[in-house]
C-alpha cells in the first residue's frame, strides 16, 4: 500500500509510512494526472508542464525520465504510470493522497469535511518542487485558489450551522486559516466577527472614530489663532499621500514564552482576538484605517517568509511575568528594513479576566493602526531627504533625555530636519515640547518659552489637523499658562485622535492635576502606567504630586521610590516626609535642593505652580514649609 503527499511536501510513502525513492518530477506527473477528470494527458502536455514551452529539449527530457520511471517502478512492483508513444495515464495509482481532499463531501457531516480541510489546508501545497516551469507555476497557482475556495464554500456552510462548542472552534480555526491565506476577503471577516460574537467591537471602534470626528468638528480654538493655511503645494502633497494609501498588511507572529503556562493566560486567543479587533476595524471602512492581517503560526524565523513588499509589518508579541504581574510585549517591527516602529509592555492584570483581555486587544488595535498611519507618513513625507529623516529620528531621541543641553540639541535637529519642509507636524510638535520642557526645567523663569510652545503647537495643527501631535502640546502650553479648560479641551481630542498613547494619556493626567482634579489625574495617570509598566519618571512624578494633594502623603513617597532618578521629585519628597512628621529625612531633600539650586525661592516656585485652584498651592506650601525651607540659608551647602 502506497500513498502520494503534496501537502507540506511532495513525497511517495509506504504502508510503514517510510518515505520511497522516486523521480520527483515522476511524482509530479502522478499529481498531475491524479487531479485530471480523465487521468491521462498527451505526452506534450507534460513536457510542457515540466521543463515549459521549449519542446525540442522538452521531449528529450521526457524520454529520458519515462525511462528512469519504469525503471522505479520495476524496482517497486507497482506500476503508477503508464507510458505510450503519444499519452501518458494513470495505471494503478497509490491507494491514498491527500489530493483527494476535495472529496470531503462524502463525510457524514459539514463539520467532518471542514475538519479534514482544515487538516490537510495548513501545509503548503508543494512547497520546494524543483521545477522552473512558468506552466508549473501556474498550475500550482492554480490548485490553490481552488483548495480556497473549497474551505470557503465549507466553512460558510459550517458557519451558518455552528452552534456547538467544538463546532464553533472548529470554524474559528477555519476561518483564521482563510482569513491568513486571503485577508482581503470581506465574507470571511463578517463570518469572524459573527462567529466571535463581535458585534460589540464594531460598535466600539464606530464609536471611537465618531467621537473622534466630533471633537474635531467642536475644537473650540478660534481659526484665526491658528497660523496660516499649508500653502497649495503641502495641500496637495496631503491629499495625493492619502488619495495613495494603500492597504497595509500585518503579519501577526506570536512567539512564545518560557513563563506562560503559568500565567492562566492563553497565548494564542490573544492572537485571535486582535485578529479580530483588526477585522472589526477595517469593517468600518475609514479612510487610513483599513489595515488587513495575515496570520503566521511559524516560529522565530518566520519573519523571513512573510510577503517583503514595500509596506509589510509583523507584530511579535510575548507573554512574561515581573513581580508575579503578567505581561504582554508587543513589537512592531518593519519587514523590509528589520527596524522596530513601535514597542511596549503592558500590564495585563491580577487575572484574565474577559473585560482586561478586550481592553488589551482594543489598546493595541488601535495603537498599531495609528502607529503604522504615523509610519507611513513620515515615510512618504522623508522620501526624498533620507538625511532629514535621521536628523528627525535623532532630535527625537534627545527629547526623551530630560535635561537643558539635550532639549536644545533636540530642537537643533528637529529645525534641520524641517529645512525645505516646514509642515511635518510630528516635528513641528516635537519642537514645541522643547520649549514647554525648558520652561519647567528652567522652574518657569522665562514665559517667552511657553510662547515659542505656543507658536509651534499651532503650527503642528494647521499641518495636519487630523493628528494628536499639535493638540498634545498646545494642551501643555495651555496648562502651563493656566489656561485650564482649553488646556484639558486639547489633551481630550489628542487622546481621541490616538487611543492608548500612553504619552498623552499621561500628559492629559498632567493637565487634570493642574486643574485641580487631583482624583482624575491619579485614576488617569495609572491606566498610562499600567500600560507601560516600565513607566518614565515623569509619570510617576506626576502620580506622586495627584497623591500628595489628595493627602496620601506616603502613596507619594511610595510612587517617588519607584522613579529611576528621585531628583525629579525632590520638593514633593520633602513636603511629603515633613507631612507624615519625618522633619529629618524632610531635611535631607531641603538640603539638596538648596545644592543644586541655590537661588531656590518657595513663595517664587508656589506662585509658578500652575495649579487653578489656592488650595492645592496652600498645602503644597504648607509641606514646603514644614520641610524646614524657611529655616536653611540658600548657600547651605552638603547633603
């Protein structure tokens, strides 16, 4: 007993299932002839299948592998093929194959044919066969839309018919394989979001970009305080860049970790359900969100097999544990130049709870539809000035090292990379943060930097009104000036216009506590630190003052402790320690504040504060003041 494989392989098995030596292009013939309705071909046929159009050569390479043929099939006993002076047939054909696949209609049930479709479907059909034919080629090509096409006619009929346990998994599975081999199949993503009960999703991303657009259209700020309109020229750049998009494709790449199987997570409904946020996404046809998935189940070296096409992405995703806490690592990372676009770790909770899972699939859904529009932009806007590009990429890497010297190299690159193209408006809102940052480094001494903020936040929204990057740090600059109610106005369309930005979320906590909403800025600022457990210091400055003024003085000091460098927080320390009655070690930061900033006036820095509210001033001077301020000459010295 024989059997034929051309799933995962072309390959002539025994009854032992030991594999049996045989010209592979004999193999192939066998295939051939096996998915032939009449199981017989002319001998140029095959010539032409094999070695294509050139029949001189073809047919004397036909001759000599005929003869090579019965020369096996002697060897074994059986004879498959048949060989006559113009045809060539099957004689006995192996008593198996899982060509005959097809034949899964005369399984007892739809669920029985989709199970074995599914089985042979997730191997490749001859992969690896050594034959350079075009004629080959499209065969191949050809057998594969019909192998789709007969899991698609099963799995609907399944779909409609779905309502067991097992039944329902199965047609899950199913409808993943499809949805990995064509992603652009629009009856296969509703079968997903019906099968996955996933209306809900549709309705919350139709919500989000509703909600989104009607603060746009509300965005209060007057037109005539916003610089002028891009010139002709960057209009239509804009609209020719977005007339172009074209639909991206992610591969989803889950790579395991060592650590979760004891996590109660399940790694791979993790991969479904974001499967499934990207279906409900693109069902909305939005323009710039209709982003497809291809689906990998290949392991570290799978990037390699994915399409390299101009705008392919692969999105690797971990499971780990720290602090007994897990966590999900998220990548994204661009095929054809290997380099990381986006990356974070993200609290995944106590539990695993349904509510978490889906608030994590929406998070990153969503963040990677911005993060891979934000991409392409740049990439379409840097095309023809590489130089510019890496002087961007470099101003915004001194931007995340908070000090003086760095927010002015920053702003150096950033105004470079802007020569000859002044409206990008990642830049234009990258420079404006160096600003509004100098101004809080600087202990508020020169409001001529908030107005430089102010000037370039502006000029980031007239570049591009349908992105956060403007609205983000005109919010700041608002907060800063004490503009308040504006201020929180912007944050809000910033964190409509990109969800999940753990930045801006963490800015919008920022701007609630100068506002006087401590309560809000606290809940605000932990969902941007759950979302980035390894959390920049600013973050948990800012959860340490929301904690302070709310009068959890150790919270404070406990959110302080976890910060890479306390310098930071070196007034809240002290305020917070003299609160709780600890006057010595409140002393301690007295001293050091007065070290390093010996001009350090407390009445000057309260005033400067921009809080709304006199009572949030009265007890963060009262700390102040407890701490010993008053009591330490400024050219104390030591620590």
């Amino acid at each position: 007993m024989f059997s034929l494989h051309a799933f995962g392989g072309l390959k002539l098995l025994d009854r032992e299932r030991r594999e049996v030596a045989f010209p592979e292009k004999g193999l192939l013939i066998l295939a051939y002839l096996m998915l032939e309705p009449t199981a017989r071909a002319s001998r140029s046929v095959i010539a032409r299948l094999l070695w294509g159009n050139d029949n001189g050569s073809a047919q004397v390479n036909l001759r000599k592998l005929i003869s090579r043929i019965r020369s096996r099939q002697n060897a074994l006993g059986r004879s498959f093929l048949h060989f006559s002076e113009t045809v060539v047939e099957l004689d006995a054909p192996p008593s198996f194959s899982d060509l005959y696949f097809a034949r899964a209609e005369q399984a007892d049930s739809i669920f029985a044919r989709l199970s074995l479709l599914v089985k042979t479907l997730e191997a490749k059909f001859m992969p690896g066969v050594d034959c350079q034919s075009t004629v080959f080629h499209q065969w191949r090509q050809a057998q594969g839309r019909r192998h789709v096409g007969v899991l698609k006619e099963a799995l609907k009929a399944a779909a409609a018919q779905a309502t067991a346990k097992d039944d329902v998994a199965l047609v899950k599975e199913a409808a993943l394989l499809v949805l990995g081999i064509d992603p652009e199949d629009r009856d296969i993503h509703s079968i997903l979001l019906r099968i996955f009960d996933a209306a809900g999703e549709v309705e919350y991303f139709r919500q989000t970009f509703e909600q989104r657009a009607e603060l746009l259209g509300s965005w209060s700020v007057r037109q005539e305080e916003i610089s002028a309109p891009p010139a002709e020229g960057a209009v239509l750049r804009d609209e020719k860049a977005s007339a172009g998009r074209t639909r991206i494709r992610i591969p989803l790449l889950l790579l395991p970790s060592m650590e979760r199987q004891n996590l109660g997570y399940d790694a791979a409904s993790l991969v479904n359900d974001i499967t499934i946020g990207f279906c409900a996404l693109d069902s909305l046809e939005i323009a710039g969100r209709n982003t497809a998935v291809r689906i990998g189940k290949a392991g570290d070296g799978a990037a390699a097999t994915f399409d390299q096409w101009g705008r392919s992405y692969i999105l690797e995703m971990r499971l780990s544990v720290r602090d007994d806490t897990p966590l999900l690592f998220s990548q994204l990372v661009e095929a054809a130049s290997d380099e990381i676009v986006w990356a974070e770790r993200m609290n995944l909770g106590p539990s695993p709870s349904e509510e978490r899972r889906q608030t994590a699939m929406r998070h990153i859904v969503l963040s990677l539809a911005g993060q891979i529009e934000r991409r392409e932009m740049m990439k379409s806007h840097f095309a023809e000035n590489p130089t510019a590009y890496h002087r961007y990429l470099a101003g915004r890497r001194y931007l995340d090292r908070l000090s003086i010297p760095n927010l002015r190299k920053a702003r150096s690159e950033l105004e470079a990379a802007l020569n000859g193209s002044g409206r990008f408006a990642p830049a234009l809102g990258s420079i404006a943060r160096t600003y509004s940052k100098e101004w809080v480094l600087t202990s508020g001494s020169d409001t001529a930097l908030l107005d430089e903020a102010e000037n370039y936040a502006m000029q980031a929204i007239a570049a591009r009104r349908d992105i956060a990057d403007g609205y983000r740090e005109l919010g700041m600059t608002r907060t800063f000036q004490r503009e308040n109610d504006e201020s929180i106005e912007a944050l809000k369309l910033a964190e409509a216009l990109n969800p999940g930005h753990a930045g801006i979320i963490a800015d919008h906590a920022e701007a609630l506590l100068h506002s006087s909403r401590p309560d809000l800025a606290l809940a605000k600022i932990e969902s941007a630190i759950a979302l980035n457990p390894v959390s920049p210091d600013t973050y948990l400055w800012t959860a340490s003052v929301a904690s302070y003024t709310l009068g959890r003085f150790e919270a404070a000091l406990d959110y302080i402790g976890r910060m890479a460098d306390s310098r930071l927080a070196d007034r809240i320390s002290a305020a917070s320690w003299a609160m709780i009655g600890e006057e010595e070690k409140a002393g301690f930061f007295v001293r050091r504040i007065h070290q390093t900033n010996p001009g350090f006036d407390v009445d000057r820095w309260v005033s400067v504060m921009p809080f709304k509210e006199q009572w949030q001033r009265d007890i963060y001077r009262e700390g102040l003041r407890r701490a010993g301020f008053w009591k330490v000459p400024s050219n104390s010295a030591g620590v």
